[in-house]
C-alpha cells in the first residue's frame, strides 16, 4: 500500500530526555491533495519534523476492482446522487488496519466523518489524544453505504452543517487532538482547563485556560497597548492581585457563556452543585411582661 504522506524520521531524542511517541492518525480520503499545506505548516508540521505525529494519507479509490476505479453507485430505491461503495473502503480500511498492528502494535478507532454522526467536541478530542492514534474516514457525495457506518467505531459530526466532503472536517479533529499531545504547545498551561480560574488565594496567574476545557467559554484577553483607540485595558488585570484576577477571569467566563452560549451554560450551571442553604436566624421570643402601669 502507498503512502501519500509519510512523517519524518524522528531521530534520536535528546540524551536524559524521553521523547513522547508519536500520536499516528491516519486519513482515508479520495482527495489526498487537499492535504497539501495543512500537514506542513505550523504546529502541526513542525510537530511532524519532530517526530511528534506521525500522519499517513490513504486514497480508498486505489483499491476498487473495475477497470474504471469506480468508488461509488446509485442507491437502491432510487434518489439523487450516488453513494460510496463498501468494498473499495473496506478493503482499505483492512490494510490500514494490518499496517497499524505492524507499526504500532494495535488498531486505532476508526472514525466515520458524517453529518449524521454525533457532535465533535473538546471532551473527545481529549479522550482520543489519550490514545495511540485514530483513523479518520472521509466521505464524499451522498455518503457511505450504510454497511461501511456499521463497520466504524464511530460517527462524528463536525456541527450542524454540511460540507461537500469529511476532509475539512479530518483537519480540524487532527488540530483540535494533536494539540493536546505531550510536547506539541510550547506553554503546557495554555492547555489547562477552566478549573484554573480559581478564586482562592494563591492562585497561578499563568494558568490559562481554554473554551470549553470545563464547560466555559474563555475570560476576555488584553496585551498592549493599555489604550487603543480610547480603550482601556480593564483596571484589574494591572492590579497584580493575582486572586482578584482570577475571580474577574471566571465572572468573565461565565458571563460570556450565558450571553454567547445559552445551551454550554444550562449545561454548566446543571452540572454545579448547588449553594449551601442559609440558615435562618432564630427569632427570640419576648417574654409576656403583661401590663404594666
């Protein structure tokens, strides 16, 4: 099977430093082309000179049978358009797969890119950069036979929206996972959650904190200079009260997602215990004096 796009050898770590393995996602697309750029650039393809990824492409059309490398055909029952054939798919799905278990020692999820899928999100995003890898499966044209979606470990929706295929799609779950791999961002804490905006006494002021990393959207950010164009860069953030600071950054947080996110709130609030209860002061009971005089 030919690779499209191998990742660079990752040498030899540095003596005394244990360099990660390398998180390998594989893309099985009819248009690796559209690839071009995406893996070699930025974070990403530096995080692939580094050996930190390791990223295949894999064109399924290579694998039909007809002398015409025919991929798709009509549905049955009628209806527009065509749909994607299970053969040529599966068929590269099972030699992606046996080159996984030689070169990793394991399969990877295999991920069905699909508006019918459920929505991707941070928490799985999270949950697959804690794996060995995935393997994502773009589609194209009406979609999958429906034999190739039970054959998959998932189906996953990029939102509520359709595209004209699953590889933009691919590129934003390699984004949105690689990063979260060891060694992948240079400040570790601009990967830390919303946990971080702690109101006590002591907290870190370098903890920042992503969108969505508990259910928030992110405090509002300032750099200089302190006034741009009659605007001031909010007093607070010059105090150097590290505790204010941070109880700001969660009431900003918060406001945020209630104004922006109706739906990320009432999640969010449902989630918070509830507030302890007040006690109620006791009424002191005059004693009857009777009448006096």
């Amino acid at each position: 099977m030919t690779e499209l796009t191998q990742a660079p050898d990752p040498g030899t770590p540095p003596p005394e430093t244990a360099a990660p393995r390398a998180f390998r996602t594989d893309i099985l697309t009819l248009f690796p082309g559209l690839f071009a750029g995406f893996l070699d650039e930025s974070l990403i393809g530096k995080a692939r000179a580094r050996g930190l990824l390791s990223l295949h492409l894999h064109d399924w059309r290579a694998f039909a049978t007809d002398k015409h490398s025919k991929v798709d055909d009509a549905p049955f029952g009628g209806g527009a358009g065509m749909v994607i054939k299970p053969d040529p798919v599966m068929a590269c799905v099972a030699a992606v797969r046996a080159l996984q278990e030689a070169e990793v020692g394991q399969r990877t999820p295999l991920v069905l890119l699909s508006p019918a899928g459920r929505p991707f999100d941070q928490a799985t995003a999270r949950r697959w950069a804690a794996g060995p890898g995935i393997t994502l499966l773009c589609g194209r044209y009406e979609g999958f036979d429906a034999r190739v979606e039970e054959a998959a470990d998932e189906l996953v929706s990029l939102g509520d929206y359709v595209l004209n295929g699953g590889e933009v799609a691919a590129m934003a779950i390699v984004e949105a996972t690689a990063r979260l791999r060891p060694g992948m961002v240079g400040n570790a804490a601009s990967l830390g959650s919303q946990r971080g905006l702690s109101t006590a006494a002591g907290a870190n002021p370098d903890a920042v904190e992503e969108s969505h990393g508990a259910g928030l959207l992110e405090y509002p950010h300032y750099t200089r200079p302190r006034v741009w164009q009659g605007q001031e860069v909010p007093a607070i953030l010059l105090s150097g009260d590290h505790a204010k600071i941070a109880t700001w950054r969660r009431e900003q947080a918060e406001a945020r997602t209630r104004e922006r996110r109706p739906d990320l709130w009432a999640a969010y609030a449902a989630s918070r215990p509830p507030p302890p209860a007040k006690k109620g002061r006791r009424r002191r009971r005059k004693a009857d004096s009777g009448d006096e005089g």
